[in-house]
C-alpha cells in the first residue's frame, strides 16, 4: 500500500533528456520527452539472431538513462551505465537489440540472480504505460471484458536457465501447448492489465485458450565470453563472475501474429508503436524481484516501423504500363501480318492441282 502511494505521489519532469523527480501528492504524471522515438528501419538480411552484436554496428542506436520504474529518481539509476536500444524490420519480422553495460553476474537456474530484461508494448487503446495497462480492477476481477482497451504485451527474457548464444522462445512443444510460454529458456510472451493481472498469453483467469503462441525468440550474450561458438550447459557459468564487460540480448518477432485474443501488439509498416523497456540486475549480488526494475522511461517511447522505400509516383507507373501496351500491340501487329503472310502463301501453294502417283 505504501509503495502504491509512493508511485502516485511521484512527478517526474524530462527536461532536454534527463530525468529529476519530486515528491508531491497528487496523480502520477511523467513529462517523458515526446522528441523520444525509435526508428526501426527496413534493413533486410543484416541481423543473425545469435546475440552478438557486429551485424547491428550499422544501425543506430538510442541511448537511455536507467531508472527505478517505481520511483524514477535520478539518485537511484542503474550505476552500471546506460541502455542502447536498436531496432530494425525486414518486411516479415521485427528485430531488437538491448545493450547495456554490466558486471558479469550470472547464476545457473537462479533467474533472480542474474540481469533480465522485458519489452511491453501497448495493446489496447488505453493501456497505460503506468501500471502496465492501468485496468483498476483486481486479480479476483480483471478479465479480458472488465479490463477491455488496458491490454499490455510484453515478452520477458529470464536468463538463468538459457545458454548464451542459443535461441529461446516459441517452440514446437510450448506453442503445442497452445500458451506463451517457453520451458527452455524462460523467453515468455505474456498480457497484462495491470501489474497484478499479467499472464502467459493463453492463460487467463477466466479460462484459457488454447490457440495462443509464444511469437518471440532471442538470444543474449555478454562480451567477457572468450569463446563465440557453442556454449552448453555443462560451461555454465559461462565466464567468471565479476569482469566488467557489457551484456546483450537480441529479439525478433513476426510485424503481425494470430493472436485473436487481443493479447499482441500488431505492427504496421509506416505506423508508430508504444513502447517500453525494462531492465533487472542482481545489484550487489542481491537478487532482484518482479518490481524492482529498471526502466528506460517513465511514459511509452514510439516505435516507428519504417516502409522500405516511397512507392514510385502514379507518373511513373503509367508510364511503364504505356511502354507495356505499345510494345504488346507492335506484337500483335507484327503476328497478325505474319498470319495474313502465312495464310496467303499456303493457299497459293494449294492451288498447285494435286496428281495422284497411280494416274501417271
Ligand atoms: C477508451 O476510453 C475512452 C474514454 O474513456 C472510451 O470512450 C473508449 O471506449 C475506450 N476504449 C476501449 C477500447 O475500451
Ligand atoms: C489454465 O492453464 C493454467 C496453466 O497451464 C492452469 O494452471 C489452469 O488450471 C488452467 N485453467 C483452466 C480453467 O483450465
């Protein structure tokens, strides 16, 4: 209860891209700045989706102060440094890369005890950034009709039990299943309502469906590892604890799904996004819980989904089709000659009278 006050008597202001907080009672406001947009442009066959990072040097990135969600207070950032978030398309799928800087901390099956990290996208037309959707019903309430236009999606990769370098996410046997689950790496596609009302796609409290897919799939890397190719279990934990380096995790999901469940963000070439990215890290050594994250921002960010290119101008389509049309009537010209040509000839070659060989 104390924590629900305290995040609604927090204002926070974004002046020229920094973040101060104050204390005051009232609603929950965040000036986020509105310049803050993510382009994810149309770059086909650049992203191997392995975890390492050469293949995006290309790409732009966006770099991103981390703050406490719950109380974004510049005091408290992430002091291991900044987030870089890149992001492209290929026509068929999304990509993104999350960069951030950080100690190597990993510990095998304990998912709390190393970094994590979660994207959450907005869904139905009032969901909310704050509170993850902002349905003000409870978990004895919340349903897809009660929370109706709150919807959040969001994929969350926890990687404790997945191998650097490998993939995870939707699988044959998960997505059999029919939910967004992921037993092999913990790379989750879920919905909320709120921060109390979030589950696997699929799974809801009023009963599930079973026709839900886990879309996502990704991979994650950190650049103390000596070695680049195949990593299993067995090497964990991979490198030793404690050397500075920078961790990365890579993701893709197909621009549109077939979710019926309004549980998906869809995306649209040429069309914004809302987004938001968490971050979690055993700070410390201390395992971190579900709430204890860290945020690139206190509202959504835009995404913006960028065509390949500007479709030629009705000019120029015109015009080929003109080009198209002389050249098929020159041909229908030049075969309507050859048949008159052909025809004449072979009736002048009938009129030569015909002798049977037994009259001679
Ligand atoms: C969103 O909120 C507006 C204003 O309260 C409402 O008119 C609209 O129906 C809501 N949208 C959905 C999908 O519930
Ligand atoms: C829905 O699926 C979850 C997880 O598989 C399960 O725990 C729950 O009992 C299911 N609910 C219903 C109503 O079948």
């Amino acid at each position: 209860m104390l924590r629900c006050l305290l995040v609604f008597a927090i204002i926070i202001s974004i002046s020229t891209g920094f973040v101060n907080s104050h204390e005051e009672t009232g609603q929950w406001s965040c000036d986020s700045n509105p310049q803050t947009r993510i382009k994810a442009d149309y770059k086909p066959g650049v992203i191997t989706l392995d975890g390492h990072s050469d293949d995006w040097v290309d790409v732009d990135g966006f770099e991103f102060s981390l703050l406490p969600a719950l109380d974004p207070d510049q005091e408290n950032e992430y002091d291991g440094g900044k987030m870089i978030v890149k992001a492209l398309h290929d026509g068929n799928d999304v990509f993104f890369l999350l960069q951030v800087d950080g100690d190597y901390a990993y510990s095998t099956g304990i998912s709390t005890k190393c970094p994590s990290v979660a994207l959450m996208f907005q869904v139905g037309e009032n969901a909310s950034y704050h509170r993850m959707g902002g349905c003000a019903e409870s978990p004895d309430s919340c349903t897809s009709k009660t929370c109706r236009g709150h919807e959040v999606d969001i994929m969350h990769f926890s990687i404790g039990s997945a191998i650097p370098g490998r993939l995870y996410g939707g699988n044959p046997i998960d997505n059999g299943v029919g939910n967004g689950g992921d037993r092999f790496g913990q790379l989750v596609d879920l919905y909320a309502w709120n921060p109390h009302c979030q589950y696997l796609d699929g799974i809801s409290p009023s009963g599930n469906d079973s026709s839900a897919q886990n879309n996502w799939k990704g991979a994650w890397w950190h650049d103390s590892f000596t070695t680049h190719s195949g990593f299993m279990k067995e090497d964990s934990p991979y490198a030793s604890g404690g050397q500075k380096g920078t961790y990365f995790f890579e993701f893709s999901r197909p621009l549109r799904t077939m979710d019926h469940l309004q549980q998906d963000v869809q995306f649209t070439i040429g069309q914004p996004s809302k987004l938001s990215v968490a971050f979690w890290y055993p700070v410390d050594g201390n395992p971190w819980h579900g709430s204890g994250h860290y945020s690139v921002s206190c509202d959504w960010l835009l995404l913006d989904i960028s065509p390949g290119s500007t479709l030629p101008t009705k000019v120029d389509s015109t015009n080929s089709w003109d080009a198209a049309s002389a050249f098929s009537l020159l041909l229908s010209v030049v075969s309507f000659c050859l048949s008159v040509f052909v025809g004449y000839w072979v009736s002048k070659a009938k009129s030569v009278p015909f002798t049977p060989l037994d009259h001679l």
